[in-house]
C-alpha cells in the first residue's frame, strides 16, 4: 500500500551539515559564526519571556518588521518574515511554482532548491555555473517557461557573487520572479536590496543564521513588492515566527556595531585562510561570504576531509557530479582555522 505522493517516495530528502553534539569538535562545515551573537538578543528575549507566552505571535511579526524597515530603509510592507530564510524559500516555491513546472537553478548550488521542487512535483532546471562561476545565456532564457529561479548570491560553496547590474539584466530577461537567496550577503562587498524597488520579480531573502550568529534562533527574511508580500503571505503558516525568535532578531538588526565588528573579524580570517590554503597547493575561489571553496587538480580530496574529522575538525567535503570535489570552509576563529591549516599541512 503506497500512502506516500510518488514525488515523496521517489525523493532521497535534502540532508543537512553534520551536527555532532561533542563539544570540543572544530566545527567549520555549516557556515554558522564561531561567535557569540549580540548580547542584545539575550535581552530582549528575557523581556519577551517576563511578558509571558500565552498569546500567538503577531502573526508578520511586525516588531521584527518595522526594525529590519528602519535599518534598511524601505517601508514594513515590503518584508516577510520566516523561521528561517529556508522558510521564506518554501512559501516561495509553493507559492509559485506547480507539479510538472519548471523551477531554474544554477549548478553547483544550494541543494535545498532542488529538494524543494521535488516536494512540489515540479522539475528542477539545473543551468551550470561556467568554471569561473559566472552565468551564461542558458540561465536567463525565457524558453520551458519556468516559474522560479534561484540564485544564491554570494553562491554557496564558492562564495563567489554575480554583480547587481547583472542579477537586474537576468531577471529582466526573465519570464518569472528571481529570488536573489542573500543568505551570506553580510560579508560581500554588493547587495540586491536596491533591485527590489526597480524590478518586481525580483525578491532577495535574507538569514540571521549566519552574520548574526543566530542559526539556532531560526529567522530570516523576504524583501518584495507589496503587492508580492500580499500573495506569500497566503501561503504561509499563520504564525511561522515565534515571538522569542522575532524578539530576538529585531534586537539582533539593531545592534549596528556588533555586526560591524563581527563582519571585520570574519573577513581578515577569511583573507588570511585563502592565502593559506593556496599556499597549501589549492585553488581557492574569490570569496565574498563566511566559508572558502577549495579544489585540487592533483589529487581528490576526500581522504584529507576523512583525516581532518578523525582528528576532531570537521569540514564539509562536497563531489558535484560532473564538476569535481572540494573542501568548503566555514570561516571559524583564528584558533580553529590554524588548527585546520596545521592538520592540513601534515596531510599533505
Ligand atoms: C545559500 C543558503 N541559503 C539559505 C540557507 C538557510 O539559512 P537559514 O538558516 O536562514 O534557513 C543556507 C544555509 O546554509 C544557505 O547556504
């Protein structure tokens, strides 16, 4: 007796990072921040606990709304907030996108996405990155009619980013909305945020799962038109976002300094991490997020992400059919990073 839709069988379901409970493991595979977050977001959630939870939460989690439109400057409308940018990405994909249609994403990515159209039935149009990661024709063609794309920007696991005058000509030359997934933007040197207002297909989520230190938290947002919030929020859970989590991420966006900081340091590790691992004999791409994507040509991989988790450091070790293997890692402290090149230099 089959009780499952074909879809649901047929699916392996997306697998997330490994989450070991040891707590002395060096944990540089799920792009979290190896920081504390904002003691603000203590704070506030105390507050909101002393006010008690025997009300549902508002259910657009306005507080949290009309914070995220002061610090980017656009109107409260404009935002929908998720428990998590995953979230976001599911109102979205089962908002717009049917069984047998065409969702477009591009390769190597985010796996979520195409876990997503599988539970929706439809199919996933995957459009290679060239091997300097940037987009060719193939991903702004109007022709299968899709009714979605994708675009992790900067991507995960290069951390490379397309340029916002770019991401404008796609989704102009696209037939359907874009969602600009800017899950890292916090550590790029470029945003789409501007693009929301000139293009309504244009639709940017954001986390506090990685600049803000909050993964465990679960938030994140959607900025679009009004006039797309309106549909979103149809599709959503009356009350996808608990009221100790919004409470939390307001006071997260409003601490303006805390972020600046952490940004800072992430970035010098991330600088001295790549120059590292190119002088370990790998090819790093440019990247402009908290992780570093690193190949080789001369050998595979995988033995050294097996040497570097039986020695308590754990990186995400990723073969993309057709593309090749590589390392992805998170940028964790100082200490944890030389930890990780120093594994990795008697490895090799
Ligand atoms: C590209 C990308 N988008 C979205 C997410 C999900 O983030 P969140 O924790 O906000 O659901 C991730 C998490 O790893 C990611 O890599």
């Amino acid at each position: 007796m089959a009780y499952f839709r074909p879809e649901i069988e047929a699916m392996t379901g997306y697998v997330p990072g490994e989450q070991p409970a040891e707590a002395e493991v060096v944990k540089l595979n799920t792009n979290e921040n190896p920081y504390r977050c904002s003691p603000a977001v203590a704070r506030a959630i105390e507050d909101a606990l002393g006010r008690g939870l025997a009300r549902y939460p508002h259910p657009m989690a306005e507080n949290f709304r009309r914070q995220a439109a002061e610090v980017l400057g656009i109107e409260p409308d404009w935002i929908l907030c998720g428990n998590g940018s995953d979230d976001l990405l599911t109102i979205v994909t089962r908002a717009l996108v049917g069984p047998g249609q065409r969702l477009r994403l591009p390769y190597p990515s985010y796996i979520l996405y195409k876990t997503l159209a599988e539970l929706q039935g439809a199919r996933a149009e995957e459009v290679r990155f060239r091997p300097d990661w940037t987009l060719d024709e193939g991903f702004f063609a109007g022709g299968n009619d899709p009714r979605l794309v994708f675009l992790a920007n900067p991507n995960s696991p290069s951390g490379t980013v397309i340029p916002p005058d770019a991401v404008l000509d796609i989704a102009r030359r696209l037939p359907c909305p874009l969602l600009v997934d800017e899950a890292y933007v916090d550590f790029a040197e470029m945003n789409c945020l501007d693009l929301v207002a000139q293009c309504d297909k244009i639709l940017v989520s954001r986390s506090l799962s990685k600049s803000y230190a909050l993964a465990g938290l679960r938030f994140g947002y959607l900025v679009a038109q009004p006039h797309m919030i309106e549909q979103f929020t149809k599709v959503k859970d009356s009350y996808n976002c608990d009221t100790l989590a919004a409470a939390g991420a307001a006071a997260a966006l409003a601490d303006r300094a805390w972020l600046a900081e952490n940004r800072a340091k992430i970035l010098a590790t991330r600088g001295r991490l790549a120059e590292a691992m190119r002088g370990l004999g790998f090819h790093v791409a440019p990247s402009q997020a908290n992780f570093v994507w690193c190949t080789r040509g001369d050998r595979p991989v995988r033995p050294l992400y097996e040497g570097l988790k039986r020695q308590g450091v754990l990186v995400r070790y990723m073969n993309y059919p057709g593309w090749g293997d590589g390392l992805r890692i998170s940028v964790g402290t100082d200490d944890q990073i030389d930890r990780c090149l120093k594994l990795l230099a008697e490895m090799l």
